[in-house]
C-alpha cells in the first residue's frame, strides 16, 4: 500500500484552486467539489462541532485509512487526507452521477430492465465482497450511498464513514456492538 500523503499543512488553503461547497452533507462533516490544478476532487471535512473531539477525528482517520487501502472500480477511492484551519479533511474522487436513490426518483423504471438489475447487483456485491476481503464491513448499506456513474451507470460505493473494522475500537454510530445487517 503506497503511503497517504497530506496535501496542505494546517491553515493554508492555497493549495486548492477552487473550492465549492456541495449540498450532500452527513452527520458529521461537510461536502466540497474542490480543483487541485485543475483536477476536481470531492472532499469531506469534520464539521467544527467535531474537529475538537479525539473520538471524532479517529473514526475520521479510520474512514480514510480504510479507504485508502482498497483499490476497486465500485469502490469510491480515498486519494488524500490533510488539515487545515478549518479542520481535518479527506480527498475522495470527484464521481459524476447519481445516488440509486436519486435514480430512482429520476428514472423509476430503470431497474425494471433485467439487463440494468443484473449489473447493478453484480457490480455491488463485487464491491461488498472486496470489502469484506479487506476485513471491512459496510454498516450504511442504502441507496444513497451507493453511486451510479454518469456513463455507463457503473456502481461505486461511497461513504466508508460507518464501516466497521477489527483494527478500530469505535464505529461512526460510537458502539462497539452494532454488526450491518448485511
């Protein structure tokens, strides 16, 4: 596994080129569309309500060294991770496309073609199961969490936030308990 490296030092934000904040925000961080030379890349930053707590910022670090070890097409990949003033952040990338909820709204037939089905659900459980190969497990498993590409309408399994993993003593929900139901 190459080592992650860290794009900016605390405080200075020169690094980026652009940055745009997104409409998509969790419970715990805040979503950007940032440009490193010219380069779009989606970041997710600790909201400040968090950046103080240890606990917060480990669960953080978990997701993106967690991510950062998989290397899959139907899996979101965990380019970077920094700091600046406004807290820590990870570089995941940018993808062009819809949530399967979103898709569904849009599209309500689309998954009525058996064609569509078949290599959606093909497409996920070869996601899952790199995963669980990682030792991984995926406690978020819903449709918006789960992207359709904007060509070819290839999955990608995005926000690795709620994972669970033997190597970490706390999962995002803060229990040591909870299994996916998967």
């Amino acid at each position: 596994m190459e080592e992650a490296s860290v794009f900016a030092p605390v405080g200075n934000d020169e690094v980026f080129d652009r940055v745009e904040p997104l409409d998509s925000q969790g419970g715990t961080s805040r979503a950007y569309l940032v440009c490193i030379n010219g380069q779009q890349f989606f970041m997710k930053q600790l909201k400040a309500e968090y950046v103080s707590n240890p606990r917060y910022r480990v669960m953080f670090m978990k997701e993106f060294c967690k991510g950062h070890e998989i290397n899959h097409p139907h899996i979101v990949s965990y380019k970077e991770t920094g700091e600046n003033a406004d807290g820590p952040y990870i570089l995941m990338e940018y993808l062009t496309g819809m949530t399967v909820a979103q898709k569904l709204e849009e599209e309500p037939v689309y998954f009525h073609n058996k064609a569509n089905l078949d290599k959606f659900f093909t497409q996920l459980l070869q996601g899952l199961k790199c995963l669980h190969e990682h030792h991984i497990v995926y406690c978020d498993l819903k449709p918006a969490n789960i992207m359709l590409t904007r060509i070819n309408n290839d999955v990608k399994i995005i926000d690795l936030g709620f994972c669970e993993t033997d190597d970490y003593a706390f999962t995002a929900g803060l229990t040591k308990s909870f299994s996916a139901p998967e």
